[in-house]
C-alpha cells in the first residue's frame, strides 16, 4: 500500500541533488526551504456516514476482519496520486474518504457485494493499486448517502497458464511487480511497464485502457486482453472466446476502460510472451525533436517498431529528465535524446535490431551506445518520487498526455506547451513545459508533458487552471484527451467533445443495463446528461 | 454488381477441369450432369409492398432516378452469396425481395434517409458489396410493411489521403479494387485482402470485421480503422481521434462490427502504406497439419510474423485446394501446404524473410521455393467461382469459419470435422472436409472449413443441418461462432452463448439508443430477447 501523502513507499522517497535545488532557484525562482513534516493524525476525515445496520451486513458478507474503518485505511482510499490528490491530502480542513473500505476474496463475493450495495443504496468505488491520477477513485456518493471503496487486494494472482497459446488467467488485484512473478518463474512475461507498474493492478490496467513503456513491442494493455470476466449488479458477462473475432460488436472494449463505472472487472486473461533470451539497449541523438520524431515515424510505419521507443524533446533532453539518476547533468545526447530496445529471442533481437540501427541512422540519428537506454531504463518508474520531492520543495510538478495522428502532432504539442505557459505565466508561475514521446503507432503517437513551475498559495486552483487549459487546448488541436490516463472526474468536461452526445447517451444505456441504480464508481466516467 | 445467381461477375465463371470432375465421381458419387440454364426473368419476386406515398417520399428525397423497384435491381439486392443464397436464388417458387433499392450519394441523404424511413415506418437494408455470407441482406421486414436496400456504391472514393500519417478517409461505397487503385495512384495501398476483395466495400469491411489474406502482416480489417463516421436514426457519430486513446470505453468497437443493426457507416478512416518495395513467397511443406500449425505458431510468438500466413490440411493439401488452377493436380508439399509471404521497405523485407525462413525451417519447414506461394497469390480470390461451378455440377459446396487458442486449434478443427462428416452423412451424402488457418494471432489462429458433398434433393435443408451441427460444435468446442464472416441471420442462435444474455441486453440497450424504431436490419445480428 502506498503512502496516504505521496507516491509509493516511505523508503523509495528522494531527496533533490544540490543541482535539481539550484535548478528550482535559478529556472523557477523557488527559494529553497525546510520541509514540512506531516503526520496522517493530523488529518480531519469526514466521519464514516455507513449505517450500523449497512456496516453489519458487510461484515455479514465478506466476515467483520475484511470491513474497515480505520482512519489510516480510510485515508489511504481516499483518492489516487494526481498532485492536485497530494495537495488535497496535505492541506488542512476536513477531507472526504470512503465511508468504509472492503476486501472482498473471490468473484462471487464481488458479485454478492454488488447485489447487497445496490439493495441498500451504498455507492462503490473499485479500488485496484490506487494510482489513478485522473480522480477515478475519489470517494463520490453521488445520490447515496454511503459509498465504500472495495479494494481487491485479496483478489490476486496467477488462476491459470497456457502455455502454448501465451495466455494468462490474472486475478485483478494483482500488481504489476507480482504478476511478472508469478509469471517469471514460469518462464513468461507479461510485458506490460507503465510508470505506475510497481503498484497498479492488473484489473487497474484493464479499466483505464493503460499503455506501458514497451507498447510499441508489446502493445497497449487492451490489445492484450483475450477475455475478461466482470461482476455487475445486473450479473456477470464473460467477454472473448477467441484472440479475434467477428461475433458483432466487441463488447469487451465497453468494459475495456469502463473506469469501475459499469462492473468490476474479476478475472483477465491477457497474451504472455517467453522471457526475452536477450535485450538490446541503444540510445540515440537527433539534431531536433521534429527531426526524431520523423524518424520514430519512418521506422514505425516501415513494420520495424522496436520493443520500447521514446523520444524527449529539447527541454526534456536538456534537463536530462529521461535519465532518473542524473537530472540537470549532462545530456549525452548532442541534441535530443531517444531510447530504443529490442527484446525477444535471439534470432529477432539479432534481426529487429539491425533494422532498427539501419532505419534510425538513415533517418538522421546517431548511435549513442547502450548506457542512456540502460540508464533511462534503471529508472524508469521512479519520476513519481521525484515529483513529491519538488512538490515538498515549493513547486507544483503534474504530467499530462494526449495523442493525435503524425501529421498533427507538432501542431498539438505546440497548442499544449502554449497553453500551459500562458495559463501559468498569467498567474505569475511561468512553468518548464517538457514534453516526450512514448507511444508509438503507424498513424500518430502519444505526447506525454511534464510541467513544473512555482507553487502559488493556492497551488490547487493554481494547477486547475493550467489542466483546464490544456484540455481546451487539446480538444481545439484534435488530439485524443487522454491517451493512458483514463478519464476519471478530472477529463470529463471534455468526453463530450470526443464521443459526442450521442455516444455520452450510448454509456448511459449500457451502464443503465449493467447497473440500473447507478452505484457503481458515481461521478466518473460518464458525465451527467443535460 | 455481381450475377444474380451466382458469385462474381459472368465472364470469370469457371468450367470444371476434367480431373475436377473425375473426382466428383469417384469422390463423391457426383454423376456428370449437363448444367442448367436459368433466367433472371424466370423467377418470380414477391410483388414490391411500398406504398405509392412511400416511394414518391423517397423519390423526392434522392431523385427518382435514385430510387428503383426493376425486377432485376431487386433480385440482384435480394441477399448475399452463401450457397443456401444461391440455392434459394436458383429455386422455383416466389422469392422475396427488397421492395426498392435506393442510391443516397452522400452522409446528409443517408441522414435524411434514415429520419424519412423512421417516420414512415420502412425497414433498411444497407448495402456494400452484396458479398455476405451470413444472411446479412435478406429483406427482412421486421414489423413494418416495407423493406428496402441502401446500396451505397454512388458513395465511393478518396475522400482525403494523409500521407504522413498514414491514414486514407475512403467512402463507403468503395470496392476493395477501388480503393486501391485510388491510393495506389499515390504510391500506398490499404492491404486488405479477403476473399471477397473484387466487390467487397469498405463500408461492408468494417460493418463485418472482415479479415483479409494478409491479415498476419497488416490486421485485420478493425484493426485498421482510426475513425468511423455513422448516420443513425437518431444523429451522427464520429468516433476516434488518435491511433489510441483511453477516453472511456471505445465505442468505435461498438459500431465495428454492427452489421447495419446500428447505423450505416458513411465514412471510414483507416491506416494505409507504402506500396510494397518488394515481396518475397515462400511455400513450405511440413510433415503434418499438427507440426505445421506448430511451426505458424512458434512463428507468431517470436514475433516474426509475416504478411501473409497459411496452411492446409492434409486434406486440402492433398486435393490441392489452395492452388486454384491446379485443383485435384499434384500438390507440390511433400506433406501438408503453407504459404508465405513478406512484403514492405527492402529492408524490412531482407531482414524479415531471413528470420521467417529460419523459425519455419528449425520447426521442421521444408522451403518449396517461390512457385507455390506465387500460385496460390494467383488464383486467391477465385475460390468462390469454383464453388458454383461445383454447385452446377451437382454438389453442395460452402465453407465456415471460427477461431481459438492455440492449445484449443486441434480439439476444435476435429469436433468441426466430425460434426459436418456425421451431420452430411446420416443424410446419406458423406463430405469432405478440408480446413486451413488463414489467421494468425500470438495466441491462436482461425480455422477455415471447406465443405463438398453430393447434394440432396433439398440442399438447402441438407446443408441447413450441417450448418447447425457444425455451430453447435463450434460452441461445444470452445470457439467464436465466426472469426471474419460476421453474425448476420445465420450466426444469431449462438450469439447469446457467445456474449452471455446480459450481452444481449446490451445490444438491445444501444440499439434502442441510436434506432428506437428498430428500422435498420431487422432480424439480423441482434437476437429478439426471450
């Protein structure tokens, strides 16, 4: 379990290098200063609104032991890791947390637990590795007076392995770390490394549609999924039979990024692939983001896509953020920084890489060696700590992403990186606005932006803004809100916009069909009807 | 526009070969026959049931030119192409049909057209190639009194082509030919290849998730598509603004794969290449249908899969079906066939073959050199021809389809194989069954079932009971009811056993949403509730 203040664990927080504090000092003009200690007693939650007679019964259900109320649970299931989370979950006032927290053991527990909270009104917010950094996991009631986070936790590990058709039975609860575990010490990997990898769930994964760091070899987790099992108040549907299908409508993808708003998704059976016999790391250097971009195009749509291809931008290069141990050092490359590797048998790292290294090289690149694409790799799911760090130092750091087709894209990370700058600079904060690709497809990429500027007193409106604008921005540039992120409450206002009302009025029929009373996960997703 | 009793067009008909015909004899018991001459004058269509105000009100709308009731345009929209199509086609007796075919030329007339057919109460049958094989465009009334076809061939071309990107926006009256000849123009090609290629629409590719020969190299045809446009009764939808996103369920898979029961798709973006620079063929021979699908497997998880990927059974290997001008002649596979093929960059093409050739020859592959893969590339699009003349001479001939896992690939073609031998057989008619995986996928692979045995006195009722033996075996067995040929009239009794009534439920609750009349398709692909 995470910390209740911060990302992560309490023995993985950093502290900032003597040249990330002069950084702060001279780019954002942040003076250094003591950190502040905060205890979780200090913190005010909103008593639990759970009726004695609600709580019995789920006791009842899933036995008193997997029901709590403790403060420190509570707190802990209040919300995820966005920083406007974090600064919520540091400021003083009384907080809102789920009424009570369960841990159901099994599917039919899950289902029982969906029946028992729709007969008595309590609302439900699933609750996998609680990493959401979109407000899905905020404890709405919505029009109930109760709502409890059901953290599936108990629910976790390997049901089954085939292995001759590479696929996996994954229990929801399980974290990424455990997954490759379970399936490590069989011989198989999942391959799936999203930044929040060391905590999120496999059944997180699903629900929000995330993508991990080796898409471009591995794909994004919803093209992994073969099958999925979901528990509703309406009954369960086991979706997928076959890797493809012709069947109609896919209605797996409905509950593919369904956000805990139309099931909770129990079970997941997901493609595997042999542990790679070997990786090939190489880093490389463009004399300009456009330039490596067109050349991450060039390789992608000439079917040479490596394992993990990323590229950051002449901000990001020349902060040297890609390389976690070594921030505001020396950029090893000459211009801006991309990192490739190819993993799997052999045979293909021999082949793929080859054709990787001819294609980059025409395009413009130059080989940098292997340490910056084993350096990035070292520490590749650290970022979030460093976030806290700055945040504790006075600044206000967030992440936000988007994709859009290659032809769009510099059109939309120039839309973006303005927006940012004007919203904050009119606040008197002008922000650093990095920016990076990590996401690879034929047609078009993902652009991921990072932003740090100065804390204002009121650093949550402060950072409201900002993300409002670059919302704005995004839709008016054509780019997708959210590409791994998932919607959650924080990019409702803009699903309209992306699915139209007529697909808004889709949602609302298919989660009227799953879950007539409307219990599950209130408030995201799926914006009210006008 | 295809013959009306027949698939393609009449100058491509095919004259069985001598030893062709000798092996309907010995094989089958199938005595030469001489062929029958029909008339499209000669058979009898129910009369057209539209109202006089009904047509002036469509005539209005689109121009009375737009709008026809000739008996031969009717005949022609009267179904697809599967053999009980034709057998039907080919009977005595009143046969139903659309009562008009109308020719919208743009999204705004199918707009309206679907507002006027609401409020007076017409069904719509939309309209592409006229290619299905699942009872997809029977004229099927619903509870209204009249029905008619929306052929959409006046919607065809290149609406624009982003050659960074990759991305082409074509019409979705467009033929396969049509559409490459347009974007071949351009240097790129959309790669999508099924056996229905010559009159297939890409409005059809998409309504039906088809697959095409090149499938293991480019997707499949869902795969493909970035964005979807879609006029429905009750407004527009345009889904997909990125290569991917996680803004909530995708609903674009939704609309992929509806089949003309959720709107009619006016506009489909897809993803194009480069035309090829080169492109290597390969036959292979393996010792066993079991070894090779081995080897295609081992192939695919080492992710060296190439653009085409194919192997036949002993069965079809030994009458060498997959060579099409060379049926019953020596298969040139010492054992059982497979085909492949690389295509892209040079490069690609170089380092990609290599590794094929490698994986293929240390999983037992013996390489045939290029002549086979060449034949079978040749003839690839020319199997439904065969079928009707086969049919002509006296046999039922048709072919099914499904997918599953790896492990599941041998249980599964055998429960097929017996189900269709036992089903033909106590009809005292004994097939053979031949079977190849056209599909490839990480986890597992389609089987493609070709079925040939003397036909009865009533086909239609001989094969009907094949059919459903085979579906019932499908399903017992573990695979999806269809893998690329879609649900229509024929695939609704499984449905449900595939996506579960709740999923049932759902279709209906979009459905309800998007076409509260209930004017498109009716009876096909969604099942009544019970």
């Amino acid at each position: 379990m995470m910390e209740w203040d911060a990302w992560g664990v309490a023995e993985n927080r950093q502290t900032l290098s003597p040249q990330v504090k002069a950084l702060l000092a001279s780019a954002l003009g942040i003076p250094e200063r003591e950190p502040v200690s905060r205890d979780e007693s200090d913190v005010t939650l909103s008593p639990s609104s759970l009726a004695d007679e609600q709580l019995a019964a789920l006791g009842d259900l899933l036995g008193a032991e997997h029901v709590s109320t403790e403060h420190g649970v509570r707190l802990r299931h209040s919300g995820g890791k966005s920083t406007p989370d974090l600064l919520r979950r540091r400021s003083t006032g009384v907080q809102d947390a789920p009424d009570a927290i369960v841990y159901p053991a099994s599917h039919d527990e899950v289902s029982a637990l969906l029946t028992l909270c729709a007969e008595r009104s309590i609302a439900v917010v699933p609750f996998g590795g609680g990493t959401s950094v979109v407000g899905g996991l905020d404890p709405e009631r919505g029009e109930f007076t109760a709502v409890i986070a059901v953290d599936l936790r108990r629910m976790s590990g390997l049901v089954s392995l085939d292995e001759v058709s590479g696929t996996a039975v994954l229990l929801p609860g399980t974290t990424g770390p455990e997954a490759e575990e379970l399936l490590g010490a069989k011989g198989f990997s999942l391959g799936h490394f999203p930044q929040s990898f060391r905590f999120a769930s496999i059944g997180g994964f699903a629900a929000t549609r995330s993508s991990g760091q080796a898409s471009s070899g591995y794909g994004r987790f919803d093209a992994m999924v073969d099958a999925i099992r979901i528990a509703t108040p309406r009954g369960d549907l086991n979706l997928g039979r076959a890797p493809a299908s012709a069947a109609g409508p896919d209605l797996r993808q409905l509950f593919l990024g369904s956000e805990g708003a139309l099931g909770i998704i129990t079970e997941v059976t997901v493609r595997v692939h042999r542990l790679p016999e070997e990786t090939w790391y190489q880093g490389w250097s463009f004399p300009s983001f456009d330039a490596g971009a067109q050349a991450l195009r060039t390789l992608v749509q000439s079917d040479a896509a490596p394992t993990v291809l990323r590229l950051s931008d002449e901000a990001e290069s020349g902060l040297n953020l890609a390389l976690a141990k070594d921030i505001g050092g020396k950029n090893p490359a000459a211009g801006v920084l991309a990192i490739t590797t190819v993993e799997g048998t052999h045979g293909h790292v021999t082949a793929k890489s080859a054709e990787v290294a001819a294609v980059l090289a025409a395009a413009g690149g130059t080989a940098l060696g292997d340490e910056p694409a084993k350096a990035w790799d070292h520490g590749r799911f650290d970022a979030p700590y460093l976030r806290d760090a700055l945040i504790d130092a006075g600044a206000v750091v967030e992440t936000l992403e988007t994709a859009t087709s290659w032809q769009n894209l510099a059109n939309l990370r120039a839309a973006v990186t303005t927006a940012l700058a004007e919203a904050l600079g009119a606040q008197g904060t002008p922000p650093l606005v990095l920016c990076h690709i990590s996401h690879t497809y034929r047609t078009g990429a993902s652009l991921y932006f990072t932003v740090v500027c100065a804390a204002a007193e009121d650093a949550f409106t402060q950072w409201g803004r900002a993300k409002k604008a670059a919302g704005d921005a995004i839709v008016a540039a054509g780019g997708t809100i959210t590409h791994h992120h998932a919607v959650g409450r924080d990019h409702q206002p803009w699903l309209a916009d992306e699915v139209g009302e007529l697909g808004i009025e889709i949602l609302h029929a298919v989660k009227k069909t799953v879950d007539p009373r409307g219990i599950l996960n209130p408030g995201k997703l799926i914006p009210a009807q006008g």
